[in-house]
C-alpha cells in the first residue's frame, strides 16, 4: 500500500510538471495576445467610427423629417424663426407671453423696439427659456441666430427637451460636451469654449444649444441682396455675417419648399466640419474635404468639396459649385473669407489656429440662392 501511495504522489507530480508553462512559452501567449489585440483594435476602431457615421446621418435624416412635417404644417413654409419686429404689444403678448418661469417682458421690447433681426433674436432667447429652462439669459443684441441656432424653430416646433443629442454629430465631442452641463459651461469647466464665455450666465450662454448642422442662408433669407434687395451675406471671417440694406421688411424666414428648383442638388443642411474619416476635424472649405450633408430631397449623402479653382469655362472641377457672392450676385466670383477659428473649432490645414486662410464659400453661399445647384450640375448665372 505505501509503494502505491508512493507511486500515486509521484504520478502526479510528474502530471503538475508536464502542465506547467515554462517562461518562454509564456512571453510568447503574451506576445500571440498582443498581436490579436493589435489587429482586433483597429477593426474595432473602424466600426465604432462606422457607427458615429451611421447616427451622424440619423440626426440629419431627423431634422429634414421634421423640417418636411413643419412645412406641411405651415403651407410649405421652411423652418426658420418668424417673429417680426415693430409690430404693436398685442401681437408680442400672443407670441412672447411670459412663461411660469419668469417674465418676457425684455423680450417684447427688444422685438418690438428693433427690426426683423432683433426679433428673431427674441424668439431664439424665448425657446431657450421655454424648452431649456434658462430664464437668466438675457436679451442678446447684435446676434444672427439663424446661422447656428435655426434648430431651435425644429426643437420648438417638436416640443424637446434642450439641449438635445440629435442635433450634434456623434464625432462632435466639444459639442456634446458643452450638452452634458450648460451650467457647468457658463462657468468656463468645459474647455475648450469660445472666446468671452465662462464668466456666468449671459449671451454666450446660448453655445450649448448650437447644432453642428447649420442650414444654408438661402432657406431663411432672400437669395439676392443687390439694391434694393436685402440678404444675409458673409462679413470677411468665417463666423461673421452681415445683412445688407434694412430687416425690417417681413423677407427673413419667409422661404417655402416651393421656392427649390433642384433638390436633389441643393443643399439644405450640412456639418461645417468634416468629421468622419480624419483624425481631427476639417474645415469643410478645404478641397478634400467630405462632408455630411442634408439635401432637400431628404437624402444624407457624403460629399467631397471639391477644389476650388474653377476652369477655363467657368466650371468648378471638383465635386460643388463654388457659389455666389449674394450681395452682388451678377458677378463672377463667388464669396471668399478668411477662416481664423479659435480652439474649439477645426484647425487649419497644419494643425494651427487663427492663421488667416482664405476660403471659398461653396454651399454655404449657393449661387442664385434656392434656385440654384450645388452638386451635380452647372451653377445658374443671373442674367440682370
């Protein structure tokens, strides 16, 4: 019995040895894990950024749904804010009434005592009050809140909650960082924020309820502003804008779908970044840049801009139209900026920020307005 037992001991440990790693074979699992994870990690990679593509056209696709069901409801109107200025305190009463939270009697007057412009101002500050509880922002002047901020008509319109996810790319993450807590970026924590915020509530309180999908200026202004027309026109930097002649005139927020004559080639919402695809975003002016854009046939396609050099017969080479100067739309050229961002923006080319670089408009500035293609066909020339 003791031999067996003995024999039994040492079976097994002879069993133990014959299992046991030595520390060679076990830098090479090491070494077998490590490599799996090099080439699974990249694999992974590509499908997440697959995904933030796939609700990034989603929240597009969303906006141009609900602009279709606005329009329908009222008569064929395009979604843009549509409060008027001058108007007499009744009609203020009915469209700026003070809400549970506080009284809009600033409001009234801003719009009342202004043109089209300060009125739409007026509206854009009520939304946020009504649908994100922001009573203590103020009346803001000298602001165009159309550019960044015509969503909030949509988000109105919806009854959502603000700030909401739908209208910031899923690859915008200074965007959906400022979403997380408004308040926390009144008071500057969350970097990087744009110049003259986080000193507390006040106009630059509105950053967080921007989009990352800004409309064209054409669906909310006159596509010409030669005299005596007036329009929305660029104003030489890449985030400054003008009207030319008077807003006060009943034309802002007045397009209708109807007003569209290509809209598979028409742009109507676009991302002013490309995102997907690049390691940093990129400024959608650039030549090479692919863009998520809405259209107004309610496709979400990608779209390479395209240079910007036009041929010896007048036709962009490249993907889009180069675009109109709306302030004088019987010339030739189209509208040109400088493109300084500040740290929460696209860098230029090189990595840089407020260098200066000089843009085309493209898109943003289609020539002859609603009328006109962007894509896929030749730019329409006003004839007088």
């Amino acid at each position: 019995m003791r031999a067996r037992h003995g024999q039994t001991v040492r079976g097994r440990h002879k069993a133990f040895q014959l299992r046991a790693f030595t520390l060679i074979e076990l830098l090479v699992v090491i070494a077998i894990i490590a490599l799996l994870i090099g080439i699974l990690l990249p694999a992974l990679g590509k499908a997440k950024s697959t995904g933030r593509l796939v609700v990034c056209k989603a929240n597009i696709r969303s906006l141009l749904q609900a602009s279709a069901s606005y329009a329908s409801e009222f008569k064929d109107r395009q979604f843009s804010f549509t409060v008027l200025g001058g108007r007499d305190a009744a009609y203020y009463g009915q469209l700026l009434p003070d809400q549970p939270g506080g009284s809009n009697a600033l409001l009234r007057a801003q719009a009342q005592g202004g043109d089209d412009l300060a009125a739409a101002s007026a509206q854009a500050v009520y939304i946020l009050r009504t649908r994100g509880d922001r009573y203590n922002i103020l009346p803001i002047n000298l602001w165009i809140p159309h550019v960044l901020y015509n969503h909030l008509v949509l988000q109105d319109y919806m009854a959502a909650r603000l700030p909401e996810r739908t209208v910031a790319c899923a690859e915008d993450r200074v965007r959906l960082n400022w979403q997380s807590d408004p308040r926390a970026f009144d008071q500057g924590l969350l970097q990087p924020q744009p110049a003259g915020s986080g000193g507390g509530p006040g106009p630059q309180s509105r950053w967080p309820y921007g989009s990352t999908y800004e409309t064209v200026a054409s669906s909310y202004s006159p596509d010409r502003g030669d005299a005596p027309r007036s329009t929305i026109a660029q104003a030489g930097q890449h985030r400054s804008y003008q009207f030319t002649r008077n807003v006060r005139n009943g034309l802002l927020g007045r397009r209708r779908n109807a007003d569209v004559n290509f809209p598979s080639q028409k742009v109507h919402l676009y991302d002013s970044s490309a995102r997907h695809g690049y390691k940093r975003p990129q400024w959608y002016s650039y030549s090479d840049s692919k863009v998520t854009i809405g259209f107004y046939d309610a496709s979400v396609r990608m779209k390479v801009t395209g240079p910007a050099q036009a041929n010896a017969g007048g036709v962009n080479p490249g993907d889009a139209n180069e675009g109109q100067n709306p302030g004088q739309p019987l010339a030739t050229t189209p509208t040109t900026y400088a493109y300084n961002p500040e740290t929460w923006e696209s860098p230029v080319r090189g990595g840089g920020f407020a260098q200066g670089t000089t843009m085309v408009g493209f898109y943003r500035w289609t020539r002859a307005g609603l009328q006109g293609a962007d894509f896929d066909g030749k730019e329409f020339r006003y004839l007088n």
